[in-house]
C-alpha cells in the first residue's frame, strides 16, 4: 500500500468515525428537542424552531469557512491546540 492510499483509507476512517459520533450526539441532542417542539405551547417554542430552521438555512460554505478561521493557527483554535503540542485543529478529529 503507498503512502497516497494510506492517506485516502486515513481520511475515510476519520469520516466515518466522525459521522458516528456527530449521528450519536445529534440523536441524544435532537430526538428530546423534536418531542418538545411538537408537544409544547410554550412562548419560547417557536424561538427555538426559529433558531434550529436558521441553522439550516445558513449557507454551510460560509459556516465552514468561518469554523476554518476559528480553528486554524490564527483563531482561538489554533491556540487551544497550541496547549497540546498541535498547530491547528482544522482538518482533525478534535477539531470536528
């Protein structure tokens, strides 16, 4: 196996292993928030489907870009991984 393969089977397996924990949360966080929003009369309801529906709609380029900025060398990121021998935590597990 050459080195490029191991990068592309490297890249696949941080995908994955990030997909399954960001599935996880989502499930813990969303499911309890969906049974809330459809069963609550609340004032604060429809702030709150205000907020979610705002996050999907903002373009996802321009929320990555600004997650990059933050989490490259020069953002907050960089220097909280900078406590731990990194440079960056853009394009890494931790930072995801």
């Amino acid at each position: 196996m050459d080195a490029f393969s191991a990068e592309i089977w490297q890249s696949v397996a941080l995908t994955i292993e990030l997909a399954s924990v960001t599935t996880i949360i989502l499930l813990a966080i969303g499911a309890p928030l969906a049974w809330w929003l459809a069963r609550s009369h609340t004032v604060l309801r429809e702030a709150v489907a205000a907020i979610i529906t705002l996050l999907l709609v903002l373009p996802p380029t321009a929320l990555g870009f600004c997650v990059l900025v933050l989490l490259g060398p020069g953002g907050p990121g960089g220097l909280l991984a900078s406590f731990w021998g990194e440079r960056s935590l853009a394009f890494t597990f931790a930072g995801s």
